[in-house]
C-alpha cells in the first residue's frame, strides 16, 4: 500500500555549477581556488553534455522526476549579450526529461551569478532586480510544460554568505573571518524576497508553472533559556523567507541535519562519531521537522527539493535515507501536503570549494566521466515503484545514538579535516595554543569538513597562514 499520495514525485536533484563544468562567465568560477572554494570545478561531471546519460539512469532507474538549473551566467554571459545556443540547450534537457517520463523541476538561480552582475554590487547593487527580472523574462520563453519551477535557491543562504563575501570585493578572496553570531544579512534577504516577488509575477504572467523557491531549513531547536535567541535566529534564517512565501504555489524544503540554539545562535555540531563527512550530525528526522515548520509557516503545498547524507558508504545513505522518508512518510500521515521527494544528490559532485563530500546516487570518475549508479539509486527507484511501501511505519520522533568519544588513527596534517582536528584532543591543543578560540569561532562550525590548510585561508582572524606549515610538522610529529 503506497505511503505517498498519487503523483508523488521521487527523484534527485543537481545544480548547474556542481555538475555542469567550464562555467566559466560565473562569478563562482573566478573566485575558485583559494579560501572557501579551495578546489576547481573544472570539467565539473560533464553533465552540460552528459545530460541524457544522468537523466536515463535517474528514469531506468524508476525515478520520475529530475530538479535542475539554468545557468544565468551561460544565458547572459555579459551584460546585455544573450545567447539563445543556450536558451536552446536548456530547452533541450527540459524536453529530453518529457521524453524520459521525467518531471523537469526547473531552478533558475542556484548560487551563481554572471560575474559582471557580481561586480556590479550583485543583489544588492543599483541595477540587480531589473537585470534579474530581464534575465527571468528570457528564461520564460523556454519553460513550456514545465510544471514546476523554483526561482532561487536558498536565498537564506546566500545571505549567510555576504557575511563572508565581503572580502571579495577587495581582492582577500573568501574568507570565514566574522564577529558576532552567525546570521544571514536581514538587508540581503529582504532583497531576495523581492527579486523572488519579481520573478514569480513574470512567471505567472507568462507560463503555467506552480512558482515556489526552496529554503535551507535548519531545523532549529532551543536550549533551555534560550528562546528568545531560538525566536530570533529562527526567523533571521528560515521564517523571513518562509513568510515571504505564503502566496505561491508551494516551498522547496531542503534539509540535511538539525542544529541547537544556544545563547549565542547556532551551537556547530559536536563531535560525534555519527557525523556525516560534512561535519553535521547525523538526523535523518531532521526532514520531518523542516516540513512540520514550513507547513506551520506557510500553509502551502511542500516539495522536498533537497535531503540526503554526504558519506562514502553508500549502506549509510540507504539507512539514513529510509528514516528520513519514515518521517516525511509520517508527516503526510498527519495531514501535511508533501508533493515530492528529490534526493541531493543525483550525481557525486563539487560540492562549492571541494570534490570530497560526496552526496551521489551515482557516481562519477573525475578523469574519464564514467557515471556509476550506486545501489542506492536502484534502491530509491524501487522505494518510488512502490509508493513507499517498505519503509517502516513509526512515530515522528527520533534518538541519536548517545554522544561517544571520537578516535582516529588518521594523519594529522595542513590536509585534515577541521573537524577531525578538533575532535582529536592532543590536534585540539595545539590547534588552540596556535589560534585562541578556533573551536568557539562563530563561523568554524561551517568549516569542519574543510582540511586545515583552507581554513586558513577562511578564518584569517584566528589562524593565520604564516602560521600553518609550522602548525603541521608539529601536527604531524604527534601521530
């Protein structure tokens, strides 16, 4: 018996940047190599010609839907230089996943922008709702038959990274360097919500398609005492945007572990020898909560437009996967609208700075481009043939395994993890004697996954890169 109502969609999701490759126009693609985006994207998977390959696995595989974007800095690579070759290229992957049986869940901005948009003070400068606008007028003309699309990705979260951007603009590069509590900038998200406006009365206008955006829901919770910080944060990050969402067709909800608040804001995840290879905690349940809050919010219809685990065992994907559909399964049994589930990620990908983190249904060889589908893809597809069916009824709680001491036999070095350091008490002594307050910095809990050697280049007020070939050999003497 499906578990899911009718026309549920069940399938992954990809971003143009991560996969594509070569995307070269794009303001990401010049900042790339140094700090915060300390790997290339290079060739990316090849997926700008590879399509069809990732989308026929995705459909033999018996999935029904595919979420991908357009790529802004392709279609308008400078300022008011449009290129229709690439108008028809997307026009292309939207008709070959008609073909396929795949629904097309189409994002028109996902984090990256034409450089000379950045350049031009991006978001926030004099020009950028009318270039956007002008920008998504031209992506209209393409988007016949498409059912469903999502105008910006996370804008939450690209208003966390103009904390961070700053640096940028004056040649430092990226740069994890920031007091006070970790929050996305309130003027930046006001400044989202109303290019979202935008583009939502231009797609209204001109398509058929359900227009929603999609929101990097944290899943918040409050320690004792704290919450009025909870109150704060939680709005600062999710319910401006939440809100902001109350008249469209339905909200992307993306999510990936949950997050205490402390008095401070966000408490980084602590050491756990369940966290996923991106530092989070380990919370498969942490979907069932993003949708409870995003129904409380908006009332509307809910996507799930992105869920999934970055690790190298893919039994683990399996597992987490199977509580986090146990969740979304329950929360549709208590009367919330759940559309869909995409999985992130259809494809092992660069995940914004780093190869590592992988998140894959499939996976890919980074020389040859040679597309593996992991067994979990045969397992999702056959969870989507059969509504659900398998996965296990049960309550919408959930207990993580109690806390335990984490050990590592690894090398500590420049090119360990973060997290590893500071979970590795004799890494974490040095760590500190060489950079006071590293572990409390209110930006590191972002950085954990990142190896020692890019945090340098992040957190430039609390470790300095003069400082690090020393702090290795002295790492690498205690092993």
């Amino acid at each position: 018996m499906s578990r899911v109502p009718e026309g549920f969609l069940w399938g992954a999701s990809t971003a143009a940047h991560q996969v594509e490759g070569n995307n070269t126009s794009s303001d990401i693609w010049r900042w790339e190599g140094g700090g915060f985006l300390a790997e290339y994207s290079g060739d990316a998977d090849d997926s700008y010609h590879r399509y069809p390959e990732d989308m026929r696995l995705l459909a033999d595989a018996g999935l029904n839907a595919y979420r991908f974007s357009i790529e802004w800095a392709r279609i308008e690579p400078e300022r008011d230089r449009w290129s229709l070759a690439e108008l028809a290229h997307y026009r292309r992957m939207i008709d070959t996943a008609h073909e396929l049986g795949l629904e097309p869940v189409v994002t028109l901005h996902h984090f990256t922008s034409p450089y000379w948009f950045a350049e031009a003070g991006g978001w926030m400068g004099d020009e950028a709702l009318d270039r956007w606008r002008r920008y998504v007028e031209k992506v209209s003309t393409i988007l016949d038959g498409v059912d469903w699309v999502c105008t910006i990705n996370e804008p939450n979260m690209v208003a966390l990274m103009q904390k961070f951007l700053a640096g940028v603009e004056q040649g430092e590069g990226f740069t994890l360097a920031h007091d006070g509590p970790l929050s996305p900038d309130p003027a930046l998200g006001e400044r989202m919500v109303d290019a979202h406006r935008i583009a939502t009365a231009v797609l209204r206008e001109r398509t058929t398609a359900k227009v929603g955006w999609t929101i990097a829901q944290q899943a918040f919770t409050p320690t004792p005492g704290n919450e009025e910080m909870f109150r704060d944060v939680t709005w600062a990050w999710e319910d401006l945007y939440l809100e902001a969402s109350r008249d469209d067709d339905f909200v992307g909800v993306q999510s990936y572990t949950t997050q205490p608040v402390n008095e401070h804001g966000p408490v980084p995840h602590p050491a756990h020898p369940d966290n996923t290879l991106s530092g989070w905690a380990y919370r498969p349940d942490a979907v069932g909560l993003a949708l409870r809050h995003a129904r409380e919010v908006t009332g509307l219809p809910l996507l799930v437009t992105e869920n999934g685990i970055a690790t190298g065992d893919d039994a683990r994907r399996i597992d987490y996967t199977t509580e986090a559909l146990r969740h979304l399964a329950a929360a549709i049994e208590d009367g919330i609208d759940v559309r869909g589930y995409l999985h992130w990620s259809a494809l092992d990908n660069y995940e914004w700075g780093h190869w590592a983190p992988t998140f894959g249904l499939i996976a890919v060889d980074r020389e040859t481009f040679v597309r593996t589908p992991k067994p979990s893809l045969a397992w999702l597809g056959e969870v989507a043939r059969t509504g659900a069916a398998g996965i296990p009824a049960g309550t919408a709680t959930f207990a993580p395994d109690p806390a335990a001491a984490p050990g590592s036999s690894a090398l500590f070095s420049r090119d360990s993890p973060l997290g590893d350091l500071l979970d590795d008490e004799r890494s974490r002594t040095l760590l500190e004697a060489a950079a006071p307050g590293i572990g409390a910095h209110p930006m590191i809990g972002m950085a954990r996954a990142f190896p020692l050697a890019a945090v340098a280049g992040m957190a430039k007020d609390v470790l300095s890169a003069e400082a690090l070939d020393a702090l290795d050999e002295r790492l690498r003497a205690i092993v």
